[in-house]
C-alpha cells in the first residue's frame, strides 16, 4: 500500500551496488553532527614538490590549517585553501573533508557543500562509513535526498547511524512508504536498530497514520529490548494518538516504571488531540500531583484545549495558572491565550494579553488581526495592521491573508492591492492561502476579472480556490460562469459541502434547476447532503427555482432549523401568499422554534405584498413584546413599503419621522418605491433628497427616482437624473433572462441579435403581437403613444424575459410549463404580452423577476397584475 505524501523521484536500493554488509556494528547516536574517529583515505599518488611560492599553504601540513580554519568556522578561507590544495595536489585527509562537510552543514551553504562533494567524489570511488555518515548528515541537513541516496549507495559500509539519517531524511521529505521500506531493508541486511531508530520510524507510522505497521515496529521494540526506554515509548505513545488509539496509548502510559515530562505531555496533547478533553484535563490534575512541573508544551496543549471546547470559564482558569507560573510572559504561552479568547470570542480579554505583552512577534500580531477578523471587527484588524508596519514587523503569508480578510469585508480594495503587490514582492504570492484570500477580497470588491487572473495563477488549486472562485463568480451575478468552473472542478478535484452552496446559489439565481438536482444527487451519493448549510440551500434552490413541492418535501426530511422555516417564509412572500406565510409562522411557533429577525422581515414583506397592513402591523408590534427582539433598520424598511405600498404615504412618512433611530437610504427608498407607484411626486423627490445625502453610488436608486420621474411623465427629470448617473460612472445592469430546456441553461440579453434561433424567436413574437392587435389589445413594441413605455423599458426592463420565452415555446413539448428567471424588473408590457401568451398557448408560465414570482395561467398572472413598477396604470 502506498502511503507516501508525495511521489518520490529517487532511485530505490535495487539500483545500489552490492556491498557486503557487516553483521555486527558499532551504535552510534543518531545526530547530524556525531563524533568520528580519525581515519584516512588514500588518494591517488602525487609528486612531492616545494610549496614555498604558495604562502597561503604551510609547508609542514596543510590539512592542520584546513582543520583550524573549519574550528574557528572561517568556509570561506578553508575553502580557498581546499582549492589551493587540489590544484597543488596535496593530499586531503579524511578528518579534512569531515570538517569541511560539518561546517557546511552546519552554515547551511548549499553550494558550498556541492563544492567539497565534488572533490570528494573525484577523490575516491568507494566512501568510508566516517565520511559517508557525514555526507549524508549534510545532504539531509539541505533536503537533496537525490545526493543523499547517491552517497548511501557509495558507501562501502554502512552502520545504524547511516540507515538512521536517510530513514529520517525520507519521513522528513513526507516519502513515508518509502521511509519505512527503508527501516524493513535495514533489518533484512543484518542492522539492529537502536535508541534512534524507533522513535523516527513511530513518527512515520504515526504521519501516515498506519495503526497495522506501528503495531509491527511495537513487537520490533520488544524483539530488541528497548520497552522500557523512555524515548522510545514516548514515541510509541505519540505513535498511538496519532493513530486515534488512545486507549493503546494510556495502557503503554500506565506501565511505564519511570516518566519523565515528554510522557505526560505526549498522553495529555493525545487525548486533547482525539477529542477526549476531560480526561486530558484529569491527567493534567494527575501530573502535578505527581509532582512533575509542567513545561511550555503542557501550556499550550491546555489552552488549546480551552479554545476547542470554546470554555471561556475553564480558559480563564487556565490563563490565572499560567500568571502564577513562569510562563506568564512567553510569547508562545500568551499568542496561545490570544487566540483561545479569539475563538471563544472574548476579544477584549484577548486585547488585554496583548497590551501587556513586552515583546510581540510577527504570530502575536497575526493572532491579533485574526482575533479581530474572527470576531467581526475588520476595521480594528486593519489598524492593528497599520500599527504593525510602523513597530517595523514584517508580515508572513498567515499575516496577509488575514489582513486581506479584513479588507474584502471593508471593501478596501486599494489596502487589499497593496497587499496584493507586497505577497509579489516577498514571494508569499506562492502560498494557496494568500492566493485564495485574494480571489475572495478581489470577488467582494467587485473587480472579479483580477480575481480570476489571480486564481488563474495559482499551479497547484485546492478545493478552497475552486470555492471561492464559484463563489466570487456567484455574488458578482456571473452564474453561468460559476455553473462552469464546477464542472471543470469536479474533472480534478471533488467538491465540498461549501463549494455545493455556493453552486446551489448560483443555480437559484437563474433558475437552473436541473442542475441544481444533479448537485443534490451528488450530495446524496458523496454523504454530504446533511452535511453544515447544505440542506437549507437544496432548500432555497427549490424555493427560488418556483418548485414549493419539492422544497416542502426537503423541508420534511431535514432538520428544521430557523433558517429553514426563514427561506420557507421568504418564498411565500416573493409569491405575495401573505395568508400562507402566517400559517406558517404559526406553525413555526407551534413547532417550539424561536423566531428571529430574518423571520420578522420576511413576515412583514409577505403581509405587504398581499396588502396585510393591520397584520403587519401587529407583528411588528410584537416583536419586542412577545419575542424580545428589537427591530433594526431592515424591520422599520418593511413597515415602511407596508404602509407605503397600501397607499397610506402619509402614515409612512410619519412613521419614519417619530423613528427612535436615523432612518438609512433603504427606509427612505421604501417610501421612494411606494411614491412612485402611487405618482407622488412632490414627497417622492423629498425622499430621494434624502437618500442622496447618504448614498451616491448605488444604482437601485437612481433607478427608483428614474422610474418615478417616468411614470409621471417628467421626461427632462429622467434625463437629469441619467446624465447624473453617467457623470458618477454609474451603469443599470442589462437586461437578462433565462430559461432552462432539457437540463440546460440558455440566457437572453436585451437587444440580444446573435443567438442561433433569434429569426425563428423574432418570428414567433410578431405572429403574437399580430393575434394581440387583432382582438383589441395595444401594440406591445410601440405606438403613437407609447413614448413612456418605451422609454421605460429601455431604462429598467429590456424584454428579455419575451425572447426566452419564445425559445421555450419553440424547444419543448406542447403543454410543458415555461420557468424563466429575470435579473430585472418586469415592465408592464412584457407582463401583458406573457398573459397574452399563457392564454393563447394554454401553458403554465412563470417568471421570477427581481421582486417576486409572476405565474401566467389562462391570461392572469397570480401577482393581481399588481407585481410589477408601472401596475398602478391600472
């Protein structure tokens, strides 16, 4: 079975030359630096010859010169006079190259220790075990497992410590499979393992984890003696937690004659590590009655353990032990009680470690940020950031990306760029995490083309990236892109319960149906369909997607939460069956399941929209009476458009005037929309006064005050308002409908000329519009009178929503019900041309616009043709 953490590229010991091994060797300490006798190798003869024009090589032995230069640790002085030395042929002893070879090792020149190998290969074909150990220190020292292997394979000889160094070098590298097979071969060559090898090779079973083959080196343990040597059984017990056999490990924890610290830490972090925190706490109680003072692991592991258990009153009795010990100012004791306050979500206590804090690294500023972030305080993370860059510490890639959170909340793009650019610069553009953090500050910032460039970038893409490229597509309106890259995802990588929400959402946004029940038949068959959110999003798919039965039966089958009794009573409200969406709240507090503020606001848009205005009423007022909720600016929002939408404009306008709290843009956009359906335009333009003192760049309400200007014919208004839109750069989105056929999405733009069938479309709409003029009905496209109409639909519809109509008409079977999804408001032409439609074709058509759904039958529409701007031409 392979387990390794990566495809190795190294040759294996087939390839090796056939060397007799010895049967008996001598142990030596398993180290990178072990002390070596004194041998020497021969060399190829040289003529002796007078040196005295060199005066950097002393005449009487150069190689004592080379040995004092490695001592005093001066490589580069060495070296030189390791070149002298060659290029006078003299010859190098063998204690020489080890010297070289350590202080290489231990300076960490990489170069510089290819350099002496090179001299050392041209040297000698065969390596002595001395020199060998030492080469293969150095090469697993730097990593280069290739020269690594070359010199084992070269070594005449070898003893335990050389099988020791390239075992660990391999489980280092993550090459787990073929570290063990490497322990499995050392034993088949007659090598008994020692002190060193045991805990190296547990480590490994435990990476994998492979509880059968750390229960095989268990018995090699036994076989050789050494059960009852500390190390190696703190690393048995290290391997059986790591394997989840905690029950193996505390039996081995119980029979140990003699503990030292290591024991108890390794028992205490298993348990923590497998979930068992009371009896990791027990054994921590045990350990001072022991008498046995806990050391910095200990700390750590147990405020760990608080922040896993999220128990704020046992993290707070922890923190007072640590005060009262040495611990109390460490910087790896107090970034750990930083992030515990930060995941129990006590950011002041977390504030306070960090205030007292002598000295903070670049982890105790990371801690912070992410304290801040965790707990929705993104401005406080991006000035703890600030604060950061004047003391002069610089960031690493968990430090950015944390930052970069912070901005995509804030919307900071300009600090999210300059970020951007400094991952460039320091090279932490390459971590997945930094990359992935900047698709989603560049999604939530509205410029999805650089996160695109960004995740384009990225060589090795995780399930993270994938998700939050979907996902940035998805909340930037570019579903069909989204549905997309899911597809390609699911060719490489498979997807999550995360990347499924996020998809499921796209697939409600345009009303992609089909594909949203292949994702729930893929959740099913992976076992994630129960798994977080996911349920409730299957939930909202069906809902949005118009399909009430199915999301019923989904409702039934899952637990039901508040949010899924919230999206239930959302979709009642978009189809304006107010008296449904009180039965059902009744049932929800029938059910024992609180409500909460999204339920209210839900509540009151459904009683709105089926012009409810004293029921509406009365569960705003019960809000705070019966639920003990406090109404925030979204409630007063529905309680506005309540009263406004019912004609009663001077009861909203009081309404928002005796608020206890300031009204914001969306409460005064209430009353703009209700204006403007009842044609008040002198309360309407106060309204919009208001609004644009506090917001200018949101195109929703210059779109409201367009609409109202229009509906009351106030052309030179409509084009003030549009050349102020065009001056601030402000765009309507065009108008885009879609329609699924036979599982697949098809999308229609306004003034869409380029789709395959649009004569055969063209067609079928004028043959309507012909049958429309014949029995009486006013000329959908134009007319003498017209110019508003018109007008309007250019600025807010685009009757997209008739094309993709058509389309389904034309590729579906007589009597098939018609779904399409609209991005924009549906103009009062489209909605009496579909009714026209619906009657004349004898099928079921739905639209679900901006606002709500419109379901066409036999020439009405369930909306009381009051669901759509410019119904109150009635």
């Amino acid at each position: 079975m392979a387990v390794s953490a990566q495809s190795s590229q190294i040759p294996h010991t087939q390839h090796l030359p056939n060397p007799q091994f010895p049967k008996t060797h001598k142990l030596e300490t398993l180290g990178f630096s072990h002390k070596l006798q004194t041998h020497q190798i021969s060399f190829r003869k040289t003529q002796e010859m007078t040196v005295c024009s060199t005066s950097s090589i002393s005449t009487q032995n150069p190689n004592s010169d080379l040995n004092e230069l490695c001592r005093h640790g001066n490589l580069e002085k060495a070296l030189k006079l390791l070149d002298s030395m060659q290029e006078l042929q003299i010859k190098v002893e063998e204690d020489t190259y080890i010297a070289l070879v350590r202080l290489c090792e231990w300076k960490r020149t990489h170069e510089e220790g290819a350099r002496v190998y090179s001299y050392v290969s041209n040297s000698t074909t065969l390596l002595s075990v001395k020199l060998g150990n030492a080469l293969l220190s150095m090469f697993v020292r730097f990593g280069n497992l290739v020269d690594a292997w070359y010199v084992f394979g070269r070594m005449g000889e070898r003893d335990v410590f050389s099988w020791n160094v390239l075992v660990g070098g391999y489980a280092k590298a993550g090459f787990f499979d073929e570290a063990l097979n490497l322990y499995h071969r050392m034993l088949w060559v007659g090598i008994v393992p020692d002190v060193y090898t045991f805990p190296c090779v547990l480590r490994t079973c435990g990476a994998v984890p492979d509880l059968a083959r750390g229960r095989e080196i268990h018995v090699h343990v036994i076989r050789f003696g050494f059960e009852s040597d500390v190390d190696v059984v703190n690393a048995l017990i290290t391997m059986y937690v790591k394997c989840s056999a905690v029950g193996s490990a505390r039996m081995l924890f119980d029979r140990m004659p003699r503990r030292d610290r290591i024991s108890w830490n390794a028992m205490i972090s298993g348990y923590f590590e497998n979930g068992e925190f009371l009896e990791g706490l027990r054994l921590f109680l045990m350990m001072l009655e022991s008498s046995v003072y806990p050391d910095l692991m200990t700390m750590t592991s147990l405020i760990s353990a608080c922040e896993l258990l999220a128990d704020c009153k046992l993290g707070r009795e922890i923190h007072g032990f640590v005060m009262r010990t040495e611990f109390a100012e460490d910087v790896s004791v107090c970034n750990a009680l930083i992030q515990m306050y930060s995941i129990i979500g006590h950011f002041e206590e977390a504030e306070k470690v960090f205030s007292r804090m002598e000295y903070k690294d670049v982890v105790s500023w990371t801690s912070m940020i992410s304290c801040y972030g965790n707990n929705a305080l993104p401005g406080k993370a991006v000035e703890t950031y600030r604060m950061m860059e004047r003391e002069g510490i610089m960031p690493d890639e968990i430090t950015i990306a944390s930052v970069l959170s912070a901005c995509a909340c804030l919307g900071h793009l300009d600090m999210g760029m300059k970020l951007h650019e400094l991952a460039y610069r320091t090279g932490f553009i390459s971590y997945v995490i930094v990359a992935n953090t900047l698709i989603d500050m560049y999604s939530k910032c509205k410029c999805v083309d650089k996160a695109l460039e960004v995740f384009h970038g990225i060589p090795g893409k995780n399930v993270i990236s994938w998700t939050s490229i979907i996902l940035g597509l998805r909340i930037n309106n570019r579903c069909f892109e989204a549905l997309i890259f899911f597809r390609q995802m699911k060719l490489s990588l498979k997807p999550n319960s995360v990347t499924l929400v996020s998809v499921l959402s796209a697939c409600a946004r345009i009303g992609a149906l089909m594909c949203g029940k292949e994702i729930h038949a893929h959740a099913l068959r992976t076992g994630v369909a129960f798994d977080g959110y996911l349920p409730n999003a299957l939930l909202d798919m069906y809902v949005r997607c118009g399909r009430m039965g199915s999301a019923w039966n989904q409702f039934n089958y899952n637990k039901k939460d508040v949010a899924a009794w919230n999206i239930l009573l959302t979709g009642y409200a978009q189809r304006g069956q107010g008296r449904h969406a009180v039965e059902l709240f009744d049932r929800m507090v029938e059910s024992h399941a609180d409500p909460d503020e999204i339920t209210f606001i839900s509540l009151l848009c459904a009683c709105s929209r089926s012009g409810m205005v004293g029921e509406g009423l009365e569960y705003f007022r019960s809000m705070k009476l019966n639920y003990s909720i406090t109404p925030n600016l979204k409630h007063y929002a529905c309680v506005v458009d309540l009263l406004g939408c019912a004609g009663q404009l001077d009861d909203a306008h009081e309404f928002i005037q005796k608020m206890p709290i300031n009204p914001d843009p969306a409460i005064w956009g209430a009353l703009l929309n209700a204006c403007m359906i009842h044609k008040q335009v002198e309360l309407g333009e106060l309204a919009a006064h208001q609004i644009l003192k506090m917001d200018t760049e949101s195109v929703g309400y210059y779109v409201l005050i367009c609409n109202l200007y229009a509906q009351c014919g106030k052309w030179e208004e409509v084009a003030t308002v549009r050349k102020m839109m065009r001056k601030r750069g402000l765009t309507v989105d065009p108008g885009c409908s879609w329609v699924e056929v036979k599982g697949k999405v098809h999308a229609f733009l306004s003034g869409d000329n380029f789709h395959p069938q649009i004569k055969e479309l063209n067609a079928v709409m004028e043959g309507f519009y012909e049958k429309m003029r014949s029995v009486g009905f006013r000329e959908p496209e134009s007319s003498p009178t017209d110019e508003v109409e018109a007008s309007k639909a250019e600025i807010f519809c685009g009757h997209s929503e008739r094309l993709a109509v058509a389309f389904g008409l034309i590729n579906t079977a007589p009597g098939m019900p018609i779904w399409v999804t609209k991005n924009l408001y549906m103009c009062q032409s489209c909605h009496n041309t579909i009714k026209f439609i619906s009657k004349v074709v004898r099928r079921e058509i739905s639209v679900r616009d901006t606002e709500k759904f419109h379901h066409f039958k036999d020439g009405s529409c369930t909306c009381g043709d009051e669901g759509y701007w410019g119904s109150s031409n009635k």
